[in-house]
C-alpha cells in the first residue's frame, strides 16, 4: 500500500465514522531489507538469584520463595516496569520511553524483556536481581515494530516477538539471539500467516509456538486506524519456532470474521484460550472468549445467558486472559466494560463476573484466584471462593484491594514469574 493509498484509506474511514481513537502520526520508516534466518543458538548459563542485603533492601528472586509480578505502568510522567510481590508491595522499577504491554520471561525466571506498546520500536532486557547492570534497548528494525508480546525458548538462547511488516502488510515472528556481550541481535524472521500477530505463547512441548494473528492491517502512519475492516481473516496459528514451520492454522468462523484475536492463555489440558476484540459494527454482540484443542475448529465458550445480551458487558473488547493455578478456572478483563469474567475450563462455561473499573492486567495469585490491575491505579485480588465440586454450585467471586495510588495508572497486561 503506498502512500497515496494509505491517504485515500484513511479518508474514506474517518468520514464513514468507522474509527473513533485519536490518531498517531509517525513518519514513514524505509522497507527492510529480507534477513537471513537461523536457527537457535546455544543457551548462555543464568546466574542465581539476589538475596534480602544486610541493608534491608529487598531484592527480586529472595530466598522467602516469593513470587513476583510485573506490570508496565505510568506513575506521575514516568513510564516504568514495575516488579512488585502478591500483596503490591514493589521491589524494584525498570524506566522506559514511552508505554509498556507485556513481557517474555525465560525459564529460569530471571530475565525479563518488556516489549513497547504498539506499536512498539522498543524493548527493554533487564535481569531481576540487576545482575548484569542496567537495561538494555532492543530497538525494532526498520520496516518491523513490536505488537507487544513474545517468548523465550526453553534455554534461554532465542527471543521471539510478535511484530509488524508494516509496509508489506503481514506479520512476522522476529528472532533475536545474545551476542557475546550478552545484546540482543536480530536474526531473523517467520511468517505468521497472517495479519497482526499479537500475543504468542510457548505450547507445552516447548517448541511449538501459538500466535494470534489478529487480522487488523495498520501502520504506524496512523496509529491503530484499521485499514480492512472488510476483509478481515483472524486465525490462530501454531509455529515450529526452530523451522518456521506452519503446523495448524485456524480461521475464525462465519459470521465473526471481525472478531479480532488478541490475547491467549492455556488450561491445564494444553488447550489454548483466546480472548477476542470485535472490529465490527458496536450493536452486534459477537461471541469474545473461546477455545481451541489441536485438530479442531476454535469453539466459543459458554456465557451463561442464551439471550443475545450475554456478551454485552465485555463492550466487545476482552482485554487480558490468565489461568489459575488449578489451571482450571480462566479470567477474562475488559476494561471498556469495567469487568472481570471468570470461566470454567473443563466446563468451557461462565462461572460468575464481577465489576472493576478500567481493569485489565490479571495474573494467577498464590494459592488460588488472581490478581488484577486497572488503568485507575488499583490493585486487587479475586477470589473464587468454594472451589467447584462435581455437581455443586459455581464459586463466589470476592474482591479485595490490595493498594491504590492516585498517581499510578496501571497498563494492559501483568505476568506472574514463579519462584
């Protein structure tokens, strides 16, 4: 699409009204070279964790067994990275240019890359216990940005991220490796087969990768402006990271080709959860959350409701998924509809929701239920008390604050990094 095109796109939505976001203008980036691929290197060893010093300052990794979280942030006109333990109290933050999204962590639970929003031309690589100094930058490659979200490989070695052929209109994986200083180098790409790849998660076998190609072509030209509302084709695709291989691909069904997928998560079973924002008209009320085992079509998850309002309080736009640590119950956010939906896996049915203004960021909390974060500076805990038995009655869902601070506006996504 040229540039002229690109004009002509963006005159024809804003005066059909199809687009009601402010725009972000950006300069136009030169078309990148192709790049030579390859495969995974070998993993580098990671040092232990830090320790409570002898001057009382607490340090990420301690030897209490404490889980921590992490969360993008904006606190007064700091953008941050914010590491902080299950009940907010934060342990360290990480500066960074502009917004955060969400976060690869490796298998050892000790390096942390924090990807920019999108459209994203920045990442940022830091260890939790500041073991190798400060942050460094991975800055996007010309023609590329990030959509927010990637993967480690199981030792380490290879970064993945979701990113954004923008002059070519499709999506790609992009591949980084350490060099001997220990920075990231991009070294190649795969195709995602398919249009704006958004998060990407790790499958159990640790080498096959689940992308949800969310099918909305845009370039940072013009921000998040849609530019094929009309010929949308979201699908979940599953990727040999080492090969590039296609090993599956999924369409969204009829009549929910606008049903863009952005977000994923995995129960217990390995079946991928997904969680849909609806590019089409407002009065529909498509279905958002679904589910999607190998070999099958994507399924959608039962609301609760057989009426055609069920959906309508996620304002057709689900914002974060998380799993429990039973690895049955699955949260779902929308920060549109200032709402919380909780969901039984094994059941694929809605178990209860709950208000929470402008919230999104979830995680699983220790010992059961999550935690979530809103654009309003809160954090809470929910709990799904009386664990379902067969044949009983759905949970009680419970929320607690755990802090709030008028100054602090917590961003999209949190991450749990385990112990």
């Amino acid at each position: 699409m040229n540039t002229i095109e690109r004009r002509l796109f963006l005159k024809r939505m804003l005066s059909a009204g199809v687009w009601g976001g402010s725009l972000v203008w950006a300069p136009a980036f030169s078309r990148a070279a192709s790049m030579a691929t390859s495969r995974q290197g070998p993993g580098s060893a990671i040092g232990s964790g830090a320790q409570l010093t002898a001057s009382g300052v607490i340090k990420p990794k301690g030897t209490l067994g404490e889980d921590l979280y992490l969360a993008a942030r904006q606190r007064g006109a700091q953008h941050e990275i914010a590491v902080f333990d299950a009940n907010g109290r934060v342990v360290k933050t990480v500066p960074i240019p502009d917004r955060g999204h969400s976060f690869a962590i490796d298998a050892n639970h000790e390096r942390v890359v924090a990807f920019g929003r999108q459209p994203g031309f920045f990442a940022m690589s830091f260890k939790l216990d500041d073991s190798d100094g400060p942050p460094s930058k991975i800055t996007a490659a010309p023609g590329r940005h990030f959509f927010g979200h990637g993967v480690f490989s199981p030792d380490g070695g290879l970064l993945a991220a979701t990113e954004n052929d923008y002059d070519e209109g499709r999506g790609v994986i992009g591949l980084y490796q350490p060099d001997a200083q220990g920075q990231w180098q991009r070294v190649g790409e795969w195709s995602t087969h398919g249009i704006g790849p958004h998060e990407m998660i790790l499958m159990p076998d640790g080498r096959t990768v689940c992308v949800a190609n969310g099918g909305l072509l845009t370039h940072p030209d013009y921000g998040k402006l849609v530019l094929n509302r009309d010929s949308m084709q979201p699908s979940l695709v599953y990727i040999d990271l080492l090969t590039g291989e296609l090993q599956e691909q999924v369409f969204v069904p009829s009549p929910w080709q606008q049903l863009s997928i952005r977000h994923l998560t995995l129960d217990s079973d390995g079946v991928v959860w997904f969680g849909g924002q609806y590019a089409g008209p407002a009065t529909h009320s498509p279905p958002l959350v679904g589910y999607h085992r190998r070999g099958q079509a994507l399924a959608f998850a039962h609301p609760g409701d057989s009426s055609s309002g069920a959906w309508q309080p996620l304002k057709n736009y689900v914002g974060s998924l998380a799993c429990d640590e039973s690895g049955r119950f699955i949260a779902t956010t929308s920060p549109v509809g200032g709402v919380a939906m909780f969901w039984d896996a094994a059941k694929a049915a809605r178990v209860g929701a709950a208000p929470l203004f402008d919230g999104c960021g979830v995680a699983c909390a220790p010992g059961g239920g999550f935690l979530i974060s809103s654009g309003a500076g809160q954090l809470c805990h929910v709990s799904l008390a009386g664990v379902v038995q067969d044949g009983g009655s759905s949970p009680a869902i419970d929320i607690q604050p755990i802090s709030s601070s008028a100054e602090v506006s917590w961003d999209n996504h949190m991450r749990r990094v385990q112990a």
